[in-house]
C-alpha cells in the first residue's frame, strides 16, 4: 500500500493533535506536530528574553538567532507519543503552558520563522507516510499532501476543551482569558501576511463540535482508506 502524506489543519484547540496522534499510531505512520515547532521558537524568545514587556518580538534579533533553534521529537515510551524537544531538551509541558500560548502566533508570523520551520518541516515529510498537523499544513508546507483535512469546532467548545486541558496540567485559569486567547489567536493566524490560516479548496472539512472520539476517528479511518486502497473492482 502506497504511503501518503496526510495534512490537518485548523484553529486552535480544535483538537488537531489529538487526533492526528491517534491516526498516525493506528495507521503506522509517522506524527509531527507542527504546531509544537512553533512553541518551541516562542519558548526560546521567553527565554533569551526576545519578548518585550508590551508583548512584541525582537524579530531582528530573533532572525540573527534562528539557527540557533533545532527542533526534534522523540516518542515518549510511556505515552507512546512524541515530545518536543528544543536543542536537545525535553521541553514538551514547558510549550503547553498559557504564556507560551499568549505568544505564539505573534512569533508564528513572522516571515523568517515560518520559513525556517516550514524547511524543517518538509524535510521531516519528504518520503510520505507522515501525518502532520497545524495551520497551514495543506496550504504552504504540502500543498500536494494526498489527504488534508481542515478541522473546526465553536469557539465556546474549543475554549472549554483547553481550560479543561490547563486544569489538568495543575494551572488554574479564567475561562473568559482563555476565550479571549482563542479568538485573538485565531483573528492573527487568519490574517498574517505569510501562509494565513485557511482551508484549501480540496481539504475536507471536519466540525467535531459534537463528536466523541470514537465517531472522529472512524471519520478519519473512513478517508484515509478512500485514498489509499484500491477501487473495488465492478462485478
């Protein structure tokens, strides 16, 4: 059977990873999260101190320091899912956090950061048989990927779904600054200026505003075997 590249994209939150990690471990491919590479870049400004006081990014700095920044996964055998690592670090609950998410699409969108990750990205892909999730997965980084799919959900659910998720992880956040967060990232990703989130015209689209896991990822199986087994043949 022939290996494709699969691409999700979609808003924050809308459970992207979650559900690219589970069709990946159930297909026997490879997951990158793309978004994860992001956090990463926006960990190193936090902690080189490249982020000012009123929240702008020293991108000329920054661009003097990207190569710097090397961004690896390693699957992790407890969760049986990959974890970020930055220059070598484990850093997969450090990007999780609120403040990493208050700046990551303002890092996100600057030029010459997309650019570097978006090379790092492709060079992951180029043999296929990946599955790779973010914003603009089936738009900039594999705009011939076999199989894109673009996800959404209401704002009100995908800010319940990461105020559960913080709660978690022992923080304890204000639900309407998590809704805030979501749509001001949202309003940025939609509308920088290089690779702007947006559903290219033959990705399918999945609202799982309603959908339990199970119905998500028989949703998802159902497609990926409509592009990759072969035709019955007629009787």
């Amino acid at each position: 059977m022939k290996k494709i590249t699969i691409a999700i994209d979609g808003h924050s939150s809308c459970g992207k990873s979650t559900m690219a990690k589970d069709l990946a471990r159930e297909i026997g491919y490879i997951y990158i999260d793309s978004g994860a590479m992001y956090r990463c870049c926006t960990l190193f400004c936090l902690q080189q101190g490249l982020i000012n006081a009123d929240g702008t990014i020293q991108a000329d700095e920054l661009e003097r320091r990207m190569s710097e920044i090397h961004v690896s996964f390693q699957l992790n055998t407890e969760t049986g899912r990959p974890d970020a690592y930055l220059n070598g670090i484990c850093v997969e609950r450090d990007i999780r956090t609120m403040e990493v998410s208050s700046h990551v699409s303002p890092v996100a969108a600057l030029p010459f950061v997309r650019a570097a990750m978006t090379a790092q990205q492709q060079a992951m892909g180029r043999e296929g048989g990946i599955v790779m999730d973010g914003r603009d997965i089936g738009t900039a980084v594999f705009p011939h990927a076999e199989l894109k799919i673009f996800v959404t959900a209401s704002d009100e659910i995908r800010a319940q779904r990461r105020y559960d998720e913080l709660v978690v992880k022992g923080e304890h956040p204000d639900f309407n600054a998590v809704l805030e967060n979501l749509r001001e990232r949202d309003r940025i990703d939609s509308t920088r200026a290089v690779a702007p989130l947006r559903q290219a015209p033959d990705a399918l689209v999945l609202d799982n505003s309603h959908l339990t896991i199970p119905e998500q990822k028989q949703w998802l199986i159902e497609r990926f075997k409509e592009k990759t087994l072969p035709p019955t043949p007629p009787l």
